[in-house]
C-alpha cells in the first residue's frame, strides 16, 4: 500500500500489478491473491487499477491473502451462493445474491508469449 500512495503523489496516472508480485520464486517471498490485493489498494489510492497480467485460474486462494492483510482475524464463511429469499423477526431480503455486476463491462487485456 505504501508504494501506491507513493506513486500516486509522485504523478503516476494508474497502477498496472502482477498475477503474482516479482521475483516469483519460494527463496523470496510469497505471492499474495491480486483480486485481494485490488481490493485492498482501492482503499488506499484513487488511482485506476489494473492486472498486467494475471493468469485467470486461481492459484493464490484469496482467504489465505485476505487472513494475512487482515492480520489474521479473518474468517472464511462458504456458501451454494443462490439468490434467496428470507423473511425474519429483524429483517427481510428478496432475491438476495452474493455478487455484484459492474455496470459497464470491465476491459479485458490479453497477453502471450511465444
């Protein structure tokens, strides 16, 4: 978070982060889950964000970045994730779900080497 905010008052115009941070082996460090991360840096700076590039599999699980930003007081709740209805004493919920859609398409980048 802190080289964000650096870059941003330094001028940068967006932020461009890896699937995984560099240098991408055990011996130096881990590699935490980039969706987490752009989560966590949508907080910090007001600058665009985007991958460059992630692979679109996941292979950071996300719980165990989101445990590590949070200092470990995070807890993992799962669920089948259908729409649901309830209608209880304190509140009510219709066709509940447990996403958001954006409301423009997000642009898509592709990358390849050969």
């Amino acid at each position: 978070m802190e080289e964000a905010r650096t870059a941003e008052q330094a001028g940068f115009r967006a932020l461009w982060i890896s699937g995984h941070f560099h240098p991408w082996n055990d011996a130096r460090g881990q590699s935490p889950f980039v969706r987490s991360v752009i989560g966590a840096l949508s907080e910090a700076v007001t600058l665009p964000i985007a991958t460059a590039v992630t692979c679109p599999t996941v292979r950071m699980h996300p719980a165990a970045t989101r445990a590590v930003q949070t200092e470990s007081s995070f807890r993992l709740g799962l669920g089948t994730g259908e729409e649901v209805d309830h209608h209880g004493t304190h509140s009510t919920a219709e066709n509940a779900r447990l996403h958001t859609v954006p409301a423009e398409p997000v642009p898509i980048d592709i990358s390849a080497t050969t």
